[in-house]
C-alpha cells in the first residue's frame, strides 16, 4: 500500500526535520508530518512506523552538511519554504487583532517624523504593524510625519534613510506618504472644522489660554461668531498674524479632566523665513500654517483607511483629543493598540541624544557600534531577522517590560552560528615560544565552518627554526598557564608549559593527537603563527580592541559575518593590506 511516493515524502520531511535539529531527525514528528500532509495515509499509520524509521536512520547517518546538500538537490526551495512557513507560524502566535472581522482590508501605519534615522525602539511599532498587515493580506503604509519645521525640523537625508532601515528590516511599505504634500488637506479640514462650529481660532496669549481652560472656562475667542471665525482663519493664512499670535482650537469638552484634552491646539503659524521646511517643493509654497500632530494624524489616519494603529501607550491621551475631532466629522475612529513601554538596558533610544551625539562628533555617524540604531546593528552584524524575531515575541502587550542586550544577541546567535565563517583573533597577544618541535613545518588545516565541510578549511603555516617555532596566543590565556601543564594549539600540536616570563611564555613540544589532549584534558586555546598575523581592530560598543588575527580575515567581502574563535561573532566591517576591522556583535 506504500509506495514510493511515500517514501520520498518522508524522506524529505526527515532532512527538513533533522536540519531544524542539527542533523538529528526523530520518527514521531517527521511521522505527523507526513500524516499533516496526507490525512489519507491515517490508516496505514502501523505500516509507516518502520517506514519512517528506516528512513530517518538513514538521514541521521548523513552529516548535517550532507542532509542540506540533499535536500537542496531533490527538492530545491523546500528549505526556504520551510522557513517561510515557520515564520508565518510565528506571526500566528500574535493575538488576533481586535475587530478585525469588520473591515474589508486590514491597513496599519509606521509613522516616524524624519528627524532621526531608526532605533531598535521604533522596531516595535514597525514588525508589529508590518507583521499584522501580512497576517491579514492587508496593507502597511509609512507616512513621514513632518509638519514641524520648528520644533522636530525633518531632515532630508533622513526620509531617504528611514525606507532604507524599513527595508533592510524587511518590513517594506506598500505606500509611502509625507504629510508635507498634504497641507491643503488638512486646510480644507480645518475650514469644515471651523465652519461647523466645532472648531475656532484663538488669539489669546498661551499664559492667558492656560488660565482660563485650567478653570474649565472659555476664552473669549471660543464663541465668537462662525463668519468671523473664517475672517481670522483666512488671515492666518494670509499671514496677518506672526508666529504666537493665533492657532486653531478643536472643541473638546471644557471640563475634561485632563486639561491637556481641553480645546487642543490643531493648526499654528510658523514663519517660513526662520523656519524652512527641507523639502524644496515644500518650501517654495512658503506654508505659514502647519498643523499639529493630532490633527495630522488624526485626519491621515481616517483618509488613508487606517485601520489598526499599534502605537505605544504614551499615545492613549492623543487617541482622547483625537476622539473629539472624530466626533465632529462623524468619522469612526480606528482600532487602536497601545502596547506598554518598553525599556532595552544600556541602549541610547532618545532620538535627540543620538542627532546631537552625531553632531558633536561623539558618535562616528549614525552607524557608530555604540548605538542601538538600526544601522549600528547592521553594521555589528545583527540580523533583521533577529529584531523582527525578538519583536514578535515581545508582541503587543500592554504590560512594561524590560529586555537586555543578551535577548536580542541570544536569538542572534542561533541564526548567525550555522554560516559565520570561523578565524582565530589574538587580542591582547603574548609570544609562544615552542621548543623540542620534531619538524621543520607545521600546517594546520582548520574548517572554515566546522559543520560545513564545503566552504573549505583556511590554512595556517608553522616553520621551525632550530626546533623553534614562534607563536602568538592571547594575553589572557596566558595568563592561565602554569608550568608543567600541556595545552593544546586548536588544530597544530600539544605543548608543555616550561616557563612564564614577561610577556613571553615558554613551552615544549609534547604531541600532535588531539587525543592525547582530550586524555590529559589539556585546555584548547587558539593561536597565530608569528610571522603570518594581520593587524585586526575588533569594534565593540565598549570600545575597540586591537589584536591580530587570520590572513584570511582580510580576503572576506565586506558585510561578511565571522566568528572570532573563543571571542565572538561580528561583521567585517572594512579591510585593507595586511589588517581588517571586525564590528563586534556578541559572544
Ligand atoms: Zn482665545
């Protein structure tokens, strides 16, 4: 009743689930795998069991490197599409979100003003957002946010670097928008506004406002006639008034008890001349009057269809002033998710500490390895796989929480592990010197990857002079070392500690199996022949460290990921002639 067909099945579902475990496939779930997929198959499940161990005890003698090499073979882009499905598993563990069933088309929003290239604190509004909008096909759009040309002045080279942080993220808008083309939008609003009654201009001063409305009363301007209303609002538009000297109110209740709620300010005047925008196109239309946040966002968020805002909870006062402005246009307001703060130790996230940072020359750019920028962590070699992983389970709950370094870093790990390229990095370096050595030439054949054979191994040579050979270790492991114990040299021989001396130790030659070392348990360090070290420059975000490392360092394109032995992994960063710059990830 088996056939063929059958078997091939679970031998594909074997390797798919011997590569998710490190090349160890187990019968039960490669056996559920294939019942997921032909429900038919049920009731011959006795006749599969010694099928599927069969099989599975045939994948499990196979290298891990091999069952990836087969399995790409016979069925190309099973692998990919494996992941693929992992990751929408994934984002089915989000909660569902709320009403989704009500609209025809899930839309969300990542709404940054360009003041600032992206940090891993905006990560979470960006993956969460992306992430519901293609659990539900729907639609995520970026709208730059840039109607301040005072206070947050946008810069342009940041609208162009934002898609490209949304981009490298993975999480690509469907449609971008800059509220700075909008403007006659949000005019001809503000006019509905004010000519319905629900909205006024205020000319008194801010201290004067201040009084009235903290004693829940109206300022004189609240109901003056509609016709005069309009007077004023075409005046400011004309520029009859100077910055200050008016803005337009949206009507709340007078009596809210949060007088941040009470009449908000919608629309004020800037004065181009001191304040231009950075946009040509919008600077040359010379606007004086520039709309606040909550009216912007307010309007944009019904007119593009928003349907599910996923913001923090620092928003929930601005979703109370937009509710009113929503009222009075008879407007629905959209589903809105307020998740808790959350707090990452050690990293910078305030926005303007990162610009005046760069601007000072404390940081060396916005890619500087001390910050949390989402360029930093590309250049460190972060993955963006690893912050949309660590985001999707942080997800949106509305509880604070605080996350270390290390979470992100632990996710990191596993998937950078199966494809950085290893080399040894001296830091900190002390000299070897080995006696009693029993050949002229030493030549260590060292894997590039242990667990794959087909990236080929990097080789380091070890001449002898006399029965000398000179050697590089690093400082601290030196410092472990006491005469009469053997160490081993990863992949070259065993020495017997002789002597420690200043910064110099002096050694033996004792054996070359590693089995003797593993019989002795002698420690395994890693080295560098003396006279074939590269200068390397290890960039950490607590600073850098200079050491030697690999020729072979020097000959990975830049952006490679490497893993410095017994050190860490990182990125290659840049190199030259005879030296190369690693950007530290983590242990
Ligand atoms: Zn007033």
């Amino acid at each position: 009743m088996l056939d063929a067909d059958v078997r091939e099945a679970l031998l594909r579902i074997a390797l798919l689930n011997a590569i998710k475990h490190g090349g160890k496939a187990r019968a039960g779930p490669v056996i559920g795998g294939l019942l997921s997929e032909r429900p038919d198959l049920k009731p011959f499940v006795r006749e599969l069991v010694p099928l599927a161990r069969e099989v599975v005890a045939e994948v499990n003698r196979m290298t891990l490197s091999d069952q990836k090499a087969v399995l790409e073979e016979r069925w190309p882009g099973a692998l990919q599409a494996e992941e693929r499905r992992r990751a929408e598993e994934r984002a089915e563990k989000l909660p569902p979100l709320p009403n989704a069933e009500k609209y025809g088309r899930i839309i969300t929003r990542f709404a940054p003003n360009p003041d600032c290239v992206l940090h891993l604190g905006s990560a979470r509004a960006i993956v969460l957002s992306h992430e519901y909008a293609r659990m539900y096909k729907g639609l995520f759009y970026l709208r730059f946010e840039d109607t301040d040309p005072r206070t947050k002045a946008a810069r342009l080279e940041f609208y162009d670097a934002i898609l490209e942080d949304l981009e490298w993220l993975g999480c690509k808008p469907d449609k971008v928008f800059k509220q700075s083309d909008r403007l006659p939008v949000y005019y001809k609003h503000a006019e509905d506004l004010i000519s319905m009654g629900k909205a006024y201009v205020c000319t008194c001063s801010k201290e004067a406002f201040k009084k009235l409305v903290m004693a829940c009363r109206p300022c004189p301007c609240r109901n003056l006639p509609v016709e005069e209303q309009l007077e004023r609002w075409e005046k400011m538009l004309d520029g009859d008034y100077g910055e200050g000297e008016a803005v337009v109110r949206v009507k709340t209740d007078l009596t809210h008890p949060n007088p941040a709620v009470r009449d908000w300010p919608a629309l004020r005047i800037i004065d181009p001349e001191k304040h231009p925008h950075p946009r040509p196109e919008v600077r040359e239309k010379g606007y004086r009057v520039w709309p606040l946040y909550n009216f912007a966002c307010g309007v944009d968020d019904h007119l593009m269809g928003i349907t599910h805002i996923i913001r923090g909870k620092e928003h929930l006062t601005n979703e109370v002033r937009q509710r009113y402005m929503y009222a009075h246009f008879g407007w629905r307001y959209p589903e809105a998710i307020h998740y808790g703060r959350l707090k990452i130790t050690g990293a910078v996230l305030s926005k303007s500490k990162i610009v005046a940072g760069v601007e000072k020359g404390l940081y060396s750019g916005w890619d500087d390895v001390r910050l949390a920028t989402l360029r930093a962590l590309r250049r460190r070699g972060i993955t963006p796989e690893a912050i949309r992983e660590l985001m999707l389970q942080i997800g949106p709950k509305a509880a604070d929480i605080t996350i270390s370094w290390e979470n992100l870093y632990a996710i990191n790990r596993k998937l950078i592990d199966p494809i950085a390229n290893r080399y040894f990095f001296v830091w900190e370096p002390v000299e070897l010197l080995v006696r009693g050595c029993p050949r002229r030439r030493f030549v260590a054949e060292l894997p590039l990857h242990p667990d794959r054979p087909e990236r080929g191994r990097r080789r380091l040579e070890v001449s002898c002079q006399d029965g000398v050979a000179r050697l590089l270790i690093s400082g601290p492991d030196a410092a472990e070392m006491r005469p009469g114990r053997i160490v081993r040299l990863i992949g070259l021989f065993n020495v017997d500690i002789v002597e420690l001396g200043e910064g110099r130790v002096e050694a033996r030659f004792h054996s070359e199996p590693y089995e003797v070392a593993r019989e002795r348990k002698a420690p395994l360090i890693h080295w560098l022949p003396i006279d074939q070290a590269i200068d390397v420059e290890v960039l950490r975000p607590d600073g850098a460290v200079k050491g030697l490392g690999e020729p072979g360092l020097a000959e990975e394109p830049i952006g490679t990921l490497v893993q410095l032995v017994r050190y860490g992994f990182g990125r290659v960063d840049a190199v030259g002639d005879g030296w190369a710059r690693i950007c530290y990830a983590h242990n």
